[in-house]
C-alpha cells in the first residue's frame, strides 16, 4: 500500500451525452456520501461543457474524442487515468449510496484488483478452460468490470499494458465480443492472472447489480438505502451463479436498460434537485414521486398485466436498440 496516498474514484464519459448525464449522476451520489473526506471525484471526458456548474470541485481529465478507442477499450487505460496514487473506478451507470472509504481500505496493497472470484472451466464469454490453457494459467479472476482498483506503480502498468498487448488478438484468443467489441473483463482477467493479481471476494456489500439480483430493487441514495434481491429457487429469475439472495451494496450498477426506468429515473432526479439545485429532500421526494416514481410503476403494471395478451395478439416484439449504441 502506498503510504499517505492520495485517493480518487475515477469514471469515463465519452461519446454519447448519455454518458455524460450518467457520470454526473454517479458524481453527485458521490458527493452526497464525501462531504467531509479526503477521496476526490474525477471523471475523464471528451466533452467537459456538459459537465453542469454544480460540481465545480471535481477533477475533469479532458481526453478528445477516440483517444483511447471506442466502446469498453478505454477502460484498459487506466493506468494512464488513473488521477491519484489509489484509483477506484466506478462505471457511469453506477450510483453510490454511502461512503466508500471501506472500499479503499478492502483494496489496499492489490496493485488492480477486483470484486469477484475465481474460474477455471465453463463458458464466460469463451470456453474458460481453453483460454486458461493457452496462456498457462489454472484460472481466471471473474468479475464485473463496473469497478476497478489501482494502484500507481511498475506492477499495475504491467498489468495494463498486458491487457492493451491482448485487445487486437481478441478473436484469436477465441473471446466472445460484447456488442460487438472486445470485452474488458475478459482481457484484463488474462492480464491479472497472468501479473499474480487477485480479486476481493465479494460479499455483496462493494457492488451489485439487476443481473445477478433480478428481483426486487430497492435504491434510496439520500437516505443511504439499496437492497436488491435474487429470488431464491424455484422462482424462475432465480440466479444459480450468484450465491446471494438479497444484498444492500454501497453502489448499484444499472446495467443496460436500467437507467431508462425506475428507480434509477427517480434517483436522477432527487440528485438534480438536491445537489443542483439546493432542494430540501422532502420536496425533491415528492415531486420525483408524482412526476417519475407514480408515472413510471403505473405504467410497468399495466404492461406487466397486458403483456401476456400482446403476445398472444402480436407476438415477440423486436428488442429496441439500447441509446447507449
């Protein structure tokens, strides 16, 4: 662990404006929770006038536009972000809800790490076991790359540029893309194993998201509330690879569709009326409710209630494209 560190969490928004609207969001929860510690907020973008007038005290690192690639790739350069001798990086599309000091303390010593665990065999996103033999190694730390730790110095930027080294040989390697493009995870798994890095175990306390936890989502970021819920068996959502079934994780990752509904919706516009606008809770509680929270639940009800007869009409509708694409 490098002593008298300076600390930051670090998030990347660059392209669309909806990755902007993201990292801003994620910001303001962080400030919310770090009025009075010493972790500072940087968020790396190409496009810094969408960063609003609320957040003047954050670290903007200015990068134009492709700099570092397009789709996950600039997330294996984070060796060169990283603006501080301890980085945590949080994806955009995730919202904290408490103070994330345990977090560091968690990390400490790991030159880049993760929150997962351990695999040697099966199918993440290519035959595991095939990947594992190529490179020599008995196994792959398995995680989800929404967060990243570091640690300044030769190890992490040995990890980094491995992983930079793999990215034009991903379809060789026999890795399955996402969306279309090569997938960080996978990369920088092979690079950790390859530089003896480990994962923390995770214990759903760091992290969690609607994938693994597919039931019930429960997020109140000003009261400092998250609860989400694997459905046990046999309840058809239940998730068998993921041991829990129900955490309160100090940040939620909204994955894919997620930010488009509630409560993420909801939990975007408390943070624009408190931290942006000066609101008191209580009146940023009742406005998001009448204007997101009521609109939004009536609206799943009801398609929750008529899906089953459109289906029978219509069938299947096409997937829509996601607005991240």
């Amino acid at each position: 662990m490098i002593k008298n560190s300076y600390r930051s969490v670090l998030t990347i928004a660059t392209g669309k404006p909806i990755y902007i609207q993201m990292a801003v969001n994620l910001a303001r929860s962080f400030k919310w929770w770090h009025k009075d510690s010493s972790i500072k907020f940087a968020i790396a973008t190409d496009q810094k006038e969408l960063i609003p007038p609320d957040l003047p005290d954050i670290q903007i690192i200015e990068l134009q536009p492709g700099q570092y690639g397009q789709g996950f790739s600039p997330k294996l350069h984070l060796d060169k972000l990283a603006p501080a001798d301890r980085t945590l990086f949080v994806d955009a599309d995730c919202l904290c809800v408490g103070s994330l000091e345990f977090v560091f303390e968690r990390f400490a010593g790991h030159a880049v790490s993760v929150v997962g665990g351990t695999i040697s065999q099966g199918e993440w996103f290519g035959d595991v076991k095939a990947v594992c033999a190529s490179f020599g190694l008995i196994s792959l730390p398995k995680f989800n790359g929404g967060v990243y730790y570091l640690e300044k110095g030769e190890e992490s930027c040995k990890v980094y540029a491995t992983a930079r080294e793999l990215e034009p040989r991903y379809d060789e390697i026999g890795l399955v893309r996402l969306r279309n493009r090569p997938n960080d995870e996978l990369l920088m798994a092979i690079a950790m194993a390859s530089h003896c890095q480990t994962p923390i175990p995770d214990d759903g306390s760091i992290m969690g998201d609607p994938q693994a936890c597919p039931g019930r989502l429960l997020v109140d970021v000003l009261r400092g509330e998250s609860k989400l819920s694997n459905p046990p068996v046999p309840h058809s959502m239940h998730q068998a690879w993921y041991p829990f079934t129900e955490i309160s994780p100090v940040l939620v990752h909204f994955l894919g569709h997620h930010t488009t509904i509630y409560p993420y919706k909801r939990e975007e516009l408390r943070l624009a009326l408190t931290s942006g606008q000066n609101w008191p809770i209580w009146l940023a509680d009742a406005f998001s409710t009448l204007s997101i929270s009521f609109p939004l639940l009536t609206k799943r009800v009801f398609k929750d209630i008529l899906r089953p007869f459109y289906h029978k009409l219509f069938g299947n509708r096409a997937v829509s494209v996601s607005d991240r694409l």
